[in-house]
C-alpha cells in the first residue's frame, strides 16, 4: 500500500476560512453523495453507456478536487477523456476498478479527517 495520503485538504481549508465545521458538512456531502456518481460510472462501464459514463465522471471531477481527492480527480479525468472517444478502449473497464478502489481509500481517509475535525 502505498504511503502517499489520499487527501490534501489544502484547498478545503482555504475554501473554509478554517472553520472546521463548514469543512465537516462538505465532506459529509461528498461520501453521501460520490458513492451514487461512482455506482454510475461502474454501470455506465459495464453496459458500454459512455454518455452515462462521461457525465458521471464530469460530474464528480469537481467535488473530488474539493475535498483533496487528487488521485481520484486525475482517474474521473482519464475516464471522461476515455469515454468521450467514440471507441472507448477497453482499458477504461481496468481505470473503473481502480476508481472504486481509490474511491474507497480515499473515503477511509476522509472519515479519518473527521474524526480530527470533531
């Protein structure tokens, strides 16, 4: 596993003024809200719907950058740019796996954070 952390929260913090409540509510946001967009992807994947696929992964880009999910961003943007070709490659099936997988991570961390926020 590698020991490279899942979040930078730098921009969070600056978005927040430091006020660690409001950084609460918007990382509650994103675990309610990410897992419904990664449920997308991975069935949008699975069923070939690139347009559902592309839209999801549109979707997330931003709200995955917010909370400090870089490598998470950095996957949903070779995602979109695969699923926007009019043949994605298959490759984009492997990319969707290690998404769940950072995704999961990344959460994990996220939930760490807020214990420390509390």
């Amino acid at each position: 596993m590698s020991s490279e952390k899942e979040v930078d929260l730098a921009f969070l913090k600056e978005f927040c003024h430091g006020d660690k409540k409001k950084m609460t509510q918007y990382i509650h946001t994103f675990l309610q809200e990410a897992p419904a967009q990664i449920e997308a992807i991975k069935k949008g994947s699975e069923a070939k719907d690139w347009s559902r696929v592309k839209m999801a992964a549109h979707a997330l880009q931003p709200q995955a950058a917010f909370v400090g999910l870089i490598k998470l961003k950095k996957l949903l943007d070779e995602i979109e740019s695969a699923a926007t070709e009019h043949n994605p490659p298959e490759k984009i099936i492997s990319t969707v796996t290690e998404l769940e997988t950072t995704m999961e991570n990344g959460s994990n961390e996220l939930v760490r954070t807020l214990v420390t926020l509390a």
